[in-house]
C-alpha cells in the first residue's frame, strides 16, 4: 500500500513538474543585416522566457534593458542565448546595437520587438 502512495505522490508531482516547466517559452531567432527573424515574439508576464539568437553573417547585438540585460554580443555565424523574466506588460522595442552595415547609417537597422501580455 505504501508503495502506491508513493508512486501515485511521485507521479503527481512529476506531471505539477512538466506543467510548470510548460509555462517557459523559448524562442529561436535568426539576425542578419535586415532584420532579425522573427522579428516579434508575445510573451506572458511573468513567463520565463529564453531567446537563442543566431547570426546568420556578421556580429550583432541587442541591449535589452527593459528586462535587465545589458548588451549581448551575438558573434559572427554564432549565437547567444539568453533569459529573462518580464515583469511589466507592453510592447518593447530593441534596435541592433552593433554598426552591422549601411542600414544602421540610414535608420534602418534591425529591430526585434517584445510584446508582454497579461
């Protein structure tokens, strides 16, 4: 009997476990010189949020200091992951910070855009 407890509380707490896990959101974003791909993501306040961004020619870079980041580097043909937690709700935009071509020079430089929800 005490074996079953055991296993019914174990499962249950595993299945609290994959549901809490599910709640995360991870997203793959690709940066070259016009644009970053996608160029929007909706997260949920409070959501955990993980972004991989890659790049697909030459270095990038992003300064998400709405959510506490400071600039990331994102190398040349490499990537860079990084997390954060939104805590406010909004739309939230980020320019590349990091001169990548001749877009930047006429105010056109790739832009990503964070939109938090409730």
């Amino acid at each position: 009997m005490t074996r079953i407890i055991v296993s019914v509380f174990l499962g249950i707490s595993l299945l609290f476990s994959v549901a809490a896990f599910s709640e995360d959101a991870y997203f793959e974003v690709k940066a070259d010189k016009p644009a970053f791909t996608p160029s929007s993501i909706t997260v949920k306040k409070g959501q955990k949020v993980t972004i991989k961004f890659t790049s697909l020619d030459v270095d990038h870079a992003i300064h998400l200091e709405a959510f506490g980041l400071k600039e990331v580097i994102i190398p040349e043909k490499g990537s860079a992951t990084v997390e954060f937690t939104p805590e406010k709700t909004g739309v939230f935009d980020f320019p590349c910070t990091k001169y990548c071509g001749w877009r930047h020079l006429v105010g056109k430089r790739p832009r990503f855009e964070v939109k938090v929800v409730d």
